[in-house]
C-alpha cells in the first residue's frame, strides 16, 4: 500500500519536471538581421494647424415662427479669426466675432414672399484669419423653412354652389382643388339621383358636363322645379376629405326641338290647306266665269235682235217691216231663256270670294307667326295660332267641297291665283 504511494508520487514529479526540461533543451536563437530605416519624414497633422469648424451643421430645418441660436466653433482661438456669410436669406445673421449664428423664422416674412415653405436655401459660410487671409475656410450649409400650420387642401367648384337652370340647358363648370399640405390626389363624384353625365370628374381641374333631357322635371314635381345636389368629395393620399356641393335648380322648360317639329308640322298642314282651297277656287271661280261668258251670249243676242227688229220696222218693206215688229219679241223671249239656260252664279261667286279670303288669311296668318332667331320663346304660342286659325277656317268652309290639287302644281296655282284678272276681279270696290 505505501509502495504504491511511493510511486504515484515519483510519476507525478516527473511528468511536472518534462516540461521545463524541453524548454531549457531548445536552442536560443537570436535575431542578427538589421532592421531598415525610413529615411522620408512622414508629417503627422495636427488639429492646431489646420483650421477648420468644429460643429458645423450642414442640414438646417426650421419650423415657422421659431428661432434660431447656434453657436460655431473652430479649433484655434477665435479672437483672430471673423465670421461672415454669403448668399444668405432674409433674417439670417451672424456674429463676425464669436461665429453665433441667428435667425427668427417670422411668418411675415412668407406672407409678403421673401421667404418660401419647403425651398432649400444655400448658405455659403465662412472664417478667415485677421493676421493670414490665407488662413481660412469656406463651406455652406442647407437651411430649410416648413410650415407647422395643418392646411387643409379643398375641393373648389367654379360655380357658385346654387345655379338656377332649365331643361335642356348644358351644365359645364370645371372642378378646381386649392391644395394645402397634402394635394388632393382624386375625386369622387355623387348625386341625389342617376345622371348621364358627359365626363366623369376623376381629378382636380377635370370639367363636369351634363346636358340636361327635357323630360328631366315631371309633372308630379312641386313647382315644375327638382333641385340636384351634385356632391364632389376629394381625398389626399391619407385619406382626409373634403366635400364640395352644388346644388341645381332645374326649371321645366319647353322642348324646343319638339315644339319645333310641332310648328313645322302645322305650318306644312295650313299651306296644305291652301293649296286645296286655291284649287277650289279655281274651280269655282271657272264655273262663275263659265255662266257669265254664256250670259253676256244671250244679252248680245237679244240687244242685237231687238236692234235689228227697229231698223226692219222702219224700212219701206213690208215684210220687213213685220220681220222687224216681230224681232223686239224674239230679244225679249231670250232672257228668261238666258235665266233658265244660265242662271247667275251668285253663290258660287260669294263661294269663291269666301275662299278668297280665307286663303289671304291663312298666308297673312303663317307671315306673321314666323319663328324670329334660333330659339324663339314664343314659338308655342305661334303653333297654337296657326292650329287654331286653320281650325276656324275649316269649319267655316265645311260646305265648300275640297279637293286634291290632281296634276297642277303650285306654281300654277300661285299663278292663276295671284294674276292681275282674278285679283282685279275679287278687288273690293267701293
């Protein structure tokens, strides 16, 4: 037991001894090579030769209304050096003899515009030695302006916000914004009730059109007016909005197209029914003319036959004497002939000046009526004229037949109505 003691000892020594008996076993080596010499002085630069700012910003923001106190530093003494600046912008300051750099940011002095939001102004910035002028340094720095002040950016229509129009007006305005600190990016158009629109506004500066229809306002609505509230809500990028509305006062309005279709259609049916009514007066007139041609055949006869009865009667022959005493009878017998062949046409003839007249009427009447300027405001009124006057003229000719013009054409009919005969002939006489 104390033998192995022993030697659990004696290894322990000897593993602690090994390495110290390696290291006195290597051999000292020692280094014999030269080491070389730099023979260039190498210039080490020092903070108290070379003049420059300690502290310089070169990005300066600055909120309205704030003030501004800050002082430069170098790193040498300051009292042989000044300060100055060039370029610098309104109320900017700075002192030449300790470098203290002040500004107050006055709103006046954006309001009258010698200072703007959000332009970067360059500073030029620098210091000089009083004794070396070529001891300095020139730099610049940024100083920015922003504006605190939450402004909010509008939706501006180019109307005012109530208009009065009528059917079949055309709506056009455009759609303005008045930008603040965030632009508004995009429009959203809505209304009381569906519109056709012409252009959607989308955008700022974009044109709202709409024509509005003639059958827009119903009978049913109060006062044959309906209010429109065109709302235009703008929104920036984060969502803020704001609303604009223009309200319409549409008014009932006559449909000046229809009313125009309307009037020219009556116009078309009253020389229609003149062109008829010259033709009835033609015949009418002709079958007068006929009877009166026939007449002045039996007047010619009679006067001549009891003419030539008297110049017989008168001769020393007697039997032309009772030749002659028997003509006077025989002129005499041909008028109730003449009344029973040609009876005088006085009815058709009061017929035919009835007619006349009534054509003379119709034209004065569609003269007078004529529709005055593109859009003529009584041109409803006009219509209802011309339909009413060929409507009493109708039923005062009811018995008088009408009948179709067959192959003359107006222009014939112009004629023979307007010739110097006919109109001697029906001319009031006094």
């Amino acid at each position: 037991m104390v033998k192995n003691r022993i030697v659990q000892n004696l290894l322990l020594v000897c593993f602690l001894i090994s390495p110290f008996t390696q290291l006195f076993a290597q051999e000292i080596r020692v280094d014999t090579l030269k080491k070389p010499t730099d023979t260039i002085p190498f210039p080490v630069d020092s903070v108290e030769t070379v003049l420059r700012i300690k502290n310089l910003n070169p990005y300066v923001t600055l909120p309205v209304d704030s003030t501004l106190n800050y002082k430069l530093e170098i790193n040498k003494d300051q009292s042989k050096y000044y300060w100055y600046l060039r370029n610098s912008p309104v109320g900017l300051r700075i002192n030449k003899d300790n470098g203290q750099l002040t500004f107050k940011a006055e709103k006046s002095f954006f309001l009258s515009g010698r200072l703007r939001y959000d332009n970067e102004y360059k500073v030029f910035l620098g210091v000089q030695n009083l004794d070396n002028p070529a001891d300095r340094v020139d730099t610049f720095f940024s100083i920015l302006f922003y504006n605190t002040e939450i402004i909010p950016s509008r939706v501006k229509p180019s109307v005012s916000s109530t208009l009065m129009v009528e059917e079949g007006d055309t709506v056009a305005f455009k759609v303005q914004c008045e930008n603040g600190n965030f632009p508004i990016e995009n429009i959203t158009f809505f209304s009381n009730m569906p519109l056709k629109v012409l252009s959607q506004v989308k955008k700022c500066d974009d044109d709202f059109i709409w024509a509005i229809p003639f059958d827009f306002v119903k009978e049913s609505d109060s006062g044959k007016v309906k209010v429109l509230n065109l709302s235009f809500v703008g929104a920036n990028k984060f969502m803020n909005k704001d609303t604009a509305i223009v309200k319409l006062i549409v008014r009932d309005a006559l449909n000046y197209p229809l009313a125009v279709q309307d009037y020219s259609l009556a116009v078309r049916n009253v020389n229609t029914y003149i062109l008829q009514l010259k033709y009835s007066f033609l015949q009418l007139d002709k079958r007068v003319k006929g009877s009166k041609n026939t007449r002045t055949v039996f007047d010619i006869t009679s006067s001549t036959t009891a003419l030539t009865g008297s110049i017989l009667a008168s001769s020393k022959d007697d039997k032309s004497q009772q030749v002659g005493k028997v003509m006077p009878s025989v002129g005499v017998s041909l008028v109730p002939i003449k009344e029973a062949v040609s009876p005088q046409k006085v009815f058709d003839q009061n017929q035919a000046s009835l007619v006349r007249t009534s054509i003379k009427r119709l034209e004065y009447m569609i003269r007078d009526n004529t529709l005055v300027g593109e859009r003529d405001p009584d041109i409803a009124k006009k219509t209802a004229k011309l339909k009413e006057e060929l409507k009493q003229i109708q039923i005062q000719l009811i018995d008088i037949p009408i009948v179709d013009t067959n192959d003359m054409t107006e222009e014939e009919l112009n004629q023979y109505f307007n010739s110097p005969k006919v109109n001697k002939k029906y001319r009031l006489k006094r």
